[in-house]
C-alpha cells in the first residue's frame, strides 16, 4: 500500500511540473475566441432554421 501512496505523490509532483510549462492564453485572446465560437454558432444555427424552413415548406407542397 505504502508504494502506491508513493506512485500518487510523483503523479502530482509530475502533473504540476507538466502545469507550469503550459503556454496560458491571455484574457484578450479568450475573449476573442469566446466571441468567435459565438458568433459562428448563431450563423450556423440561423443557417439551419432557414434550411429546416425551406425543408419543410418543400416537403408540405410534395405531400400536398
């Protein structure tokens, strides 16, 4: 049990080695990007209403 708690400390040890030389984004950089995936997300889904839309009308006037 006692080399377990061992294998334990060096996982911890490790990751927070492996923590300070991650490259962290700047907080303009997050914002940007957050604004981005954002923006893009409402496109898409403005893009899908309108096809779901088009879609439906076609299928009504088919079926009609």
């Amino acid at each position: 049990m006692a080399w377990e708690t061992g294998k334990i400390i060096d996982f911890f040890k490790d990751a927070r080695k492996e923590l300070k030389k991650v490259v962290w984004p700047s907080r303009r950089d997050i914002i940007k990007h957050t604004i981005i995936v954002i923006a893009v997300s409402l496109a898409l889904a403005g893009i899908f209403g309108v096809l779901d839309l088009l879609f439906s009308f076609g299928i009504k006037e088919l079926i009609s």
